[in-house]
C-alpha cells in the first residue's frame, strides 16, 4: 500500500486562531497545520501558497508551505503584487508623511503601488484635490480619486486589479472595506465610524482576508492603523534611490543623498520649483528618522 499523501495546492485566504482558510480551486478548506511548519519561514501567512492534505470535503492540513514571492509586514500578507494605499482626502485628516513611508516600503518590497484618495466627496474644491495629488502626479505614481459614497473611482480600480493580487491598505477609516464592499456587494464586509473626537477610524476590520474578485482577481482587505514603521532594512542611500522623482536629476555625488551635500541637482530642481517642497521635506524627515534608529541599534 502506498503511503504517497493525496495533497492539493491551494491559497490561504484568512487565519484566525490556529485555523487557516485554504482555497482550493473553488472550495474553501478549513486547515490546521503542521507542528513542524509553525517555526518554518515565520509559519504560515494569509497569502501563502500552500500544500494540504483534505480531511472529506470541508477539513484538512497543511503539509507544506510553497517558496513565497514576499511577505508584506504592515498588513501582515505575502505574495501580493500590487497595493492599493488607501488614505482619505478628509476624515480622517490625510496624512501624507503615512503615504510617503507606505510608498517607500512597497518600493523597497517590488510591490506597485496604487494611491487612492477616498472620500473626495468631501472635499472642498477642485483647487484642494490639485493641491493633494497632484505632487504624486507629478512624481510619476498613478493616483485614483475616488469616493466610495458617490461611486466615483470605483470601476477605475476594479480594472486596475484585473491580473493582480492586490491588497487595500491605509488608515483606519479611510474606507478601504467600503470599497471592497462597493466591488463586491455580496461580501458585507463590517465598516465603521470615525471618531471625531480623536479624528480617526475605529480599527474595525480586524483581520487580513482575501477574497476573489474575478478569474484574474484577488483583493485583500486588511486592518487599518495610524503608525507605520520604515522596512527594517531600508537605509538613507535606499530612500534617496526609491524616489521616483529624484531619479531624473543627476548629482555631483553619486551617493547624494539630497540633503546637505554640495552641487545637489535636486536641490536646484526644488528651487527652481520642479520637485515638490512637501514631498521634500518629508522626505528629509524620514532620513532623520532612519539616523534615529540606527543611532537606537
Ligand atoms: N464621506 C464619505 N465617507 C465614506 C466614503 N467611503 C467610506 N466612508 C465612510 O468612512 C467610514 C469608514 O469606512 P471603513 O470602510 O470602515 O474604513 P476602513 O478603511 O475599512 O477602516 P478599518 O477597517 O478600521 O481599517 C464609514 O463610516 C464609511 O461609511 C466616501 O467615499 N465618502
Ligand atoms: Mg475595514
Ligand atoms: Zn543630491
């Protein structure tokens, strides 16, 4: 008799408290795993690729878990290609240094990332949404204006998740479940108020889920939070590299770093009004920042 196991290759699509949601073709396969497995590679994350054996129809194990492509940390996923950085245009007040750190990870990481401005609806002026995304623009990252309220932006990014694994990410609040729950109405996925008092989301989504959105399409829905901390290992030289709109000008120094040195060509590009003072600024905060840590460590 042959002790060969019968596995099946699925995907894990959610986990939550030692129980893990495979997805195998169509079905959804509830999984414990492996005792072994528990130390390997950090154990097993909702976007795993991942080897069961199937107790009947509904149960099963994991036996093994598939060479990941990457793990994000902040959702806590692996193997997406692209991220959707989620940030309302009011309510909960944008936060841009956010943005910039989400922007910068997912460079660092080879995710693309996909700026979204939720929430337009709210937003006074066609002076205030130039004003908000245009620096983004101009820096050569794609930026959607949406408002989930309105429908506006919507079927803009149900097409940009056509051939992705895409997951939403941003602040509490900023409606990444709203949109979820726009592209996919049978889903239902809970949303919540703001604060405020506090001025921001209440952490309601509490767990990263994924969900199929078509043949070709997966999105995942994640928690949202305030603080994010740059990649571990991202340094000053990296962040000078990952800004796109630094890439153009060319420096005395190779390894410039935009900030004190002389003959800075990005530094005559923002004076000469051609690189965004905010981004800049913002920028340069992240540098101190990093020199903080690694004075920490
Ligand atoms: N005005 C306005 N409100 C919106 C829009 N989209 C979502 N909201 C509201 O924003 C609040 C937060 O929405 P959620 O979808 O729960 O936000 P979230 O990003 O999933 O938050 P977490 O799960 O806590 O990370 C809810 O009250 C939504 O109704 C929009 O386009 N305009
Ligand atoms: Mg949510
Ligand atoms: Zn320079």
């Amino acid at each position: 008799m042959s002790t060969e196991k019968n596995l099946q290759q699925g995907r894990v699509v959610w986990a939550a408290g030692g129980f893990y949601t495979v997805l195998v073709g169509a079905e959804e396969v509830t999984c414990r795993i492996r005792g072994r497995l528990k130390q390997q590679a950090g154990g097993v994350f909702t976007g795993d690729l991942v080897q069961i054996e199937r107790f009947g129809s509904k149960d099963g194990v994991i036996e093994e878990i598939m060479p990941r492509k990457l793990v994000m940390k902040r959702p806590n996923i692996a193997n997406v290609d692209q991220a959707v950085l989620q940030l309302a245009a009011r309510d909960p007040d944008c936060d841009l240094l956010l943005l910039d750190k989400m922007l910068l990870n997912c460079a660092h990481l080879g995710v693309q990332p996909l700026i979204l401005f939720n929430k337009c609806d709210l937003l006074e002026s066609e002076a205030a949404w130039q004003q908000l995304a245009a620096p983004y623009i101009a820096a050569g990252y794609r930026v959607i204006r949406a408002s989930v309220k309105q429908g506006l932006g919507v079927e803009e990014v149900r097409a940009a998740l056509a051939g992705h694994i895409t997951v939403f990410t941003g602040p509490s609040g900023a409606g990444k479940s709203s949109l979820l729950n726009a592209l996919m109405p049978e889903l239902q996925a809970e949303v919540g108020e703001i604060s405020q008092r506090l001025q921001r989301g209440k952490h309601t989504t509490r767990q990263v889920s994924i969900h199929v959105l078509a043949e070709d399409a997966m999105v995942a829905d994640s928690p949202g939070f305030q603080l994010l901390d740059l990649a571990e290992d991202l340094t000053e030289q990296r962040c000078a590299e990952l800004m796109p709109e630094f890439a153009a000008h060319h420096c005395r120094f190779e390894q410039c770093l935009h900030d004190k040195e002389p003959d800075c060509a990005v530094k005559a590009a923002l004076a000469a009004g051609k690189i965004d003072e905010g981004r800049y600024q913002r920028y340069l905060r992240l540098l101190t920042d990093l020199r903080e840590r690694e004075v920490k460590y």
